[in-house]
C-alpha cells in the first residue's frame, strides 16, 4: 500500500473531497480531486456535498470553504499555512478606513482574515477583481490588503478612485520578480505572463496579466510561456498542456503553500484535523460579502 492508495481509501471511507490550489506541490495536485484557482475553489466548496472537505492551500481558502459550506466539516492539513499578504489587514484597519471614507465601498481580496472580510461589501479574486469593482456604484473603493491588485484595477477603471488599503500590502512572492526576468524570456521568445499581484514595473513589460485560473483559459494563445507566478504552477500548466513549452522560476515560492505534504494530508483525513472553526457571526457577515462576489460573473 502506497501512501497515495491510503490516502484514496480513507477519502472514500469518510466521504471527503480534496480541493488543491494551483500552486499546491505537484504530488498534492496528483492526489486531488479538484485542483484550480482560489475563486474555482470557493465556488467548488460551496457545491460540494461530500460531508468532509480537505482543502489544501493556504487558511483564507479553507475559511472561505467553510463559510459557503458551514454545514461541512472543512480541514486543512498544515494548520500553520497563512498568506502574508492576508496578514496586512485587520478588521480593525477596515473599520477605520471607512469611518475616514464615508460613502466609499469596500472591496477585499479573498487574500484576507475572515474577521476583515465581515467587514466589507464584498470580495473578490484575482480572476473577478476588475468586473467586481466595475459593479459598484460608487466612485471611491477601499481596496484591500493587495496594494499591487489595487494599481491593476485601477489602471483599468480610469473612472473609479482606488484607495489601497493599506498603502503597502503586498505578496512576497510576486514581488522578488524583476523586469529583468520577463525582458530576459521574452528575448528567448517565450509569450510572458504575470500574476496581478506582481507590482506595475514587472506587469508593464509582461504579454499578458493573469490570474492563475485565466493562465490555464488563456494558454491556447502562445505555444511558449514564461510564467511569472509562483513556480507550481508551471505543473498544473504542464500537466494541462503537455505538447507546450512552460517555464517557471524557481525562486518564486509560495513557503505557506509547501507546508501541505501527502503525509500531511494522510494524517489530516485521519484525524479529521486541522477543522475550521469561525464565530457565527463573522462567518455570516463574511459570506454575504463572498457571496455577492460569486454572482458577479467575469
Ligand atoms: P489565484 O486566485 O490566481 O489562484 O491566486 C491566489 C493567490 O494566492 C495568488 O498568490
Ligand atoms: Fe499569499 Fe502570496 Fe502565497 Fe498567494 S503566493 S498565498 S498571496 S503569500
């Protein structure tokens, strides 16, 4: 018996589905049932009707899990898995903010506590970010934690005042990337894409800017891509794609990302741990705000 057979047993046994990140180890990808990006994932906890979700990513995604599926039981194998770029916000900033910004709406990344995220109108992902900030009647938006979402919305809604919040939030992942590194693949003759979490200096030189969702719907473009995100995904792109040409960076990774290993989930489905546990009342304001998210189509 191989650890994978373990693993495929005890899903059955306890009625489990596994849902895994893009950027999850390839070895977590293989043993997934469903891997895509964090708005494909949400949308994939909501529906599910196994009693036990698995969620291998990072705590924002098995949270958001749990608040569209609260009758499940959501675990996450690695406990400790956070997002730095979530830790930037608190729900105490948040609330701040709109008392110095009355009339404004706010919108927060997914990449956020769920203590921020009861906080706001609504959410949003890297796949959605621009058509949810599109659907708001007001001119001011509080955007939040992703300072580098924030620019690319921006840039593309010319008619909206995008406040970051706050000014520096950033993933450290999508920031190590130069300029260099898309002039360099593109010298090569690789289609270069970007992640919008990368700052404006690395997005201005790049083909294409993409969540990791859009990099799998956009592929078909280019038969040779540089993929500026973090260095998992080239696996997903590889495994989706086998007759193209993807390359990655090693340096980009997500360290939150790898905590998840197949022992770990082994142990997760055993156990029944680590289970996401949130107030009631959190949970309820923050589904609001994630579900008012998922009827916004684009
Ligand atoms: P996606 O929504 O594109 O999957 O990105 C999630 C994320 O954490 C990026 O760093
Ligand atoms: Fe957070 Fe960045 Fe890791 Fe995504 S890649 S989970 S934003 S730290």
């Amino acid at each position: 018996m191989t650890i994978a057979d373990d693993i495929i047993r005890l899903k059955k046994e306890k009625n489990a589905v596994i849902l895994a990140h893009n950027y999850q180890p390839p070895e977590i990808q293989d043993l997934a049932d469903y891997t895509g990006d964090s708005l494909e994932l949400a949308i994939k906890a909501k529906d599910a009707e196994e009693d036990i979700i698995v969620l291998c990513g990072v705590m924002f995604m098995a949270e958001t899990a749990k608040i569209l599926n609260p009758s499940k039981k959501v675990i996450i194998p690695a406990e400790d898995a956070g997002c730095p770029l979530a830790d930037y916000l608190t729900a105490g900033m948040v609330r701040d903010a709109k008392k110095g910004n009355p009339g404004a709406e706010v919108v927060l990344y997914v990449n956020s506590t769920a203590e921020s995220k009861a906080e706001a109108d609504i959410t949003c992902t890297s796949a959605n970010a621009v058509s949810v900030c599109a659907s708001l009647k007001s001119e001011t938006i509080l955007f939040g934690p992703d300072s580098n979402l924030a620019s690319w919305v921006a840039e593309k809604l010319p008619d909206k005042k995008i406040i970051p919040l706050p000014k520096d939030g950033h993933c450290p992942v999508h920031t190590e990337f130069s300029p260099r590194d898309a002039e360099d693949a593109k010298k090569k003759g690789y289609t270069v894409v970007c992640h919008p979490e990368c700052p404006k200096s690395i997005r201005d030189e790049c083909d294409l800017v993409a969540s990791t969702g859009q990099m799998i719907k956009e592929a078909d473009r280019s038969e040779k891509w540089a993929v500026l995100t973090e260095k998992d995904m080239v696996y997903r792109l590889k495994k989706e794609f086998p007759q193209k040409d993807f390359i990655g960076f090693e340096k980009a990774v997500c360290k939150d990302m790898k905590l998840i290993t197949p022992e770990k989930l082994k142990k997760a489905l055993e156990d029944e741990e680590t289970e996401i546990t949130l107030p009631k009342d959190i949970m309820d304001r923050a589904k609001d705000a994630i579900e008012r998210m998922i009827k916004i189509k684009g």
